[in-house]
C-alpha cells in the first residue's frame, strides 16, 4: 500500500490550568521528536508527514498534554493542501 502525506492544523486549548504554556510546549515537542514537518504559529501549528505518523503523534501528543491538565484539542486534517509539487493537478 502506498504511504499518504497529509497535512494536519491543530491548536490545543489547555482549561482551567494557572499556565497554557506547559501543555502546548508538550504537543510541539512532541510533534517536533516524531520527524515531521512541524510549522509552529501563533494560534495553530502545522503538520506534514505520512498518515499513520502523523495520526500517531497527534494521539501521543494529546496523551501527553492531557497528563498536565484537562485540554481540548482541535484538529483538521486534509490530504490535498498543501498540494506537493509533484502532485499538482495539470491543466
């Protein structure tokens, strides 16, 4: 089966905890371990890589922002955007 490269925005709203910063440290930490295109911005990061990487240090990052506090976690996800060079629509 051939690998798919997705791209991933996902922001982490940490609740009810005296400090935000800890466990949006921890999902970017994370993310930038796993070897995946990681885009830190200031509201949202970026995610690109193969799918089941991706999907795999999404779950381990949100295991490990949600062992400092309740969290939530939003997440999109898409297969096309951005486009790779050499996967881009000829017209």
């Amino acid at each position: 089966m051939k690998s798919s490269t997705i791209s991933v925005q996902v922001s982490l709203y940490p609740l009810r905890q005296s400090h935000l910063g800890p466990a949006i440290s921890k999902v970017t930490e994370v993310l930038q371990v796993s070897g995946l295109d990681v885009r830190p911005g200031t509201m949202s990061t970026v995610v690109i890589g193969e799918a089941e990487k991706v999907f795999d240090s999404l779950k381990v990052s949100f295991q490990s922002a949600a062992a400092l506090g309740d969290v939530v976690m939003a997440v999109s996800l898409s297969n096309c955007c951005p486009v790779r060079g050499d996967e881009q629509m000829r017209a």
